[in-house]
C-alpha cells in the first residue's frame, strides 16, 4: 500500500496529532519488526499511517 493521500486529504482533524501519531506508531513497528511491514513492502511509514487513518489503532497525545 502507499501513503494514504486521500485519508490525509479528507482528514479534518489536528494535523499535528496525527503526524505525531503516524511517527511514533512508525517507530514501534519497527522496533517490534512486526510481520506486516515485510508484507506492506517494508514502508513502515505508510503502513503506520494507514493504521492511524483507518482506526485500527487508537492514539491520543499526553501533554
């Protein structure tokens, strides 16, 4: 899959809190080598971003 453009396009909400949601999912997934990146190509970037766009996980930034 590439980089959901659309979603990001359509996407309504803090700009912020979703770049920061999609970096640091990126970084968990790499860091835990999950078996989903090798088969999105290994764009952990745009695997993480699908993942936040399309809620299948859930995130919210701590002050």
């Amino acid at each position: 899959m590439i980089f959901p453009l659309e979603e990001l396009i359509e996407y309504n909400g803090n700009m912020y809190e979703i770049t920061s949601a999609a970096s640091r999912r990126s970084f968990q997934l790499s860091m835990i080598r999950d078996e989903e990146i090798e088969m999105n190509d290994g764009k952990v970037v745009s695997l993480a971003a699908r993942q936040v766009f399309t809620d299948e996980i859930e995130f919210r930034l701590e002050a």
